[in-house]
C-alpha cells in the first residue's frame, strides 16, 4: 500500500510519518525489532548494514551502521525508552563521537515513537519523531528523516513480499 502521509506542523518540533501495511501488527512488530528482518528494509535502496546490534528492551541500545553504495559507511546509536509489544517502540537517538560525521549527526535526543496500530487486520504505522526544538527538527528533515522512512518503507514493501 502506498497510503503514506507525512506530517510537519509549523509549531510542533515533530515530524509524523503515517503509512498503512497488508500484515498484521504481530509480525510488523518482530520486523522492526529483529536485526535479521530489519537490515532487508531499513536505509535507502543499495545501502547494506555490516553493523546491527539490538538489545531491544528499555535501557537497551540498537547500533547500526549503514554502508553506502560508494562504500561510505554511517554509524549510529540509538537507546530504546519504551518496548509495547506489539504496539510500541520508543527510542531516543544517542549519536556516537564520530568526527568525521559531526555535520550530519541528527539533532541530539531526538526521539522516535513507532506505533503499530491495528487498522482491520492490516498495520498503520505512525512514526513520530521528536525534536527538542522546531530548528532541530528543520535539520532533521534537511538531512532527509522523511525521504529515509519513504525509502525504508519502499524496501519493506518489497520484503514482504518474499516472507
């Protein structure tokens, strides 16, 4: 399904990401929770991930790096807050001290809440990511967070179709 939306209120330092997928949200869940799932659709077409670790419980830290098809790698560190399942997933961004990235880290303590909502047997995913102030945000979606999740949410429609 491509029933995407993206929200980015002017007031608001969020940005809300909404898009409906077939499957039910048990196993919507276990795809955005398991590295083996998850490296088969996150990032952009062409990246690959030789780094994903996920310690997926409060307190728990996801470490992921993303290789470029020019072979540039980005790595990134997340903590997860908050594990519901099968109905939330909140982690805060915990950018690690990499120098040569310090231009295109995310905003420091953003804040991503994914809920998977039951949509009739179906599974609305709404990812809301929170800045700590809307010039944040701004830089968060200059860096391309919007076109990421379009792009990841591309690949996972592709993935869901060899499960």
């Amino acid at each position: 399904m491509t029933d995407q939306t993206i929200d980015i209120p002017s007031d608001d330092p969020v940005i809300v990401i909404t898009r409906t997928f077939d499957p039910p949200r048990a196993l919507m869940f276990k795809l955005f929770t398991d590295p083996y799932h998850l490296v088969r659709f996150w990032g952009p077409e062409g990246s690959t991930y030789p780094v994903c670790e996920m310690d997926v419980r409060p307190g728990g830290q996801w470490r992921l790096t993303m290789r470029f098809a020019d072979g540039s790698e980005y790595p990134t560190n997340s903590v997860y807050l908050e594990i519901a399942p099968p109905e939330r997933i909140v982690y805060r961004d915990a950018p690690l001290d990499h120098s040569q990235w310090q231009d295109t880290l995310p905003p420091p303590n953003m804040v991503t809440t994914i809920l998977f909502e039951d949509a009739g047997g179906k599974t609305r995913i709404v990812a809301n990511i929170r800045a700590n102030s809307v010039a944040a945000r701004d830089m968060a979606v200059k860096m391309g967070f919007g076109q990421m999740v379009t792009a990841s949410y591309a690949r996972l429609d592709a993935y869901l179709k060899t499960l």
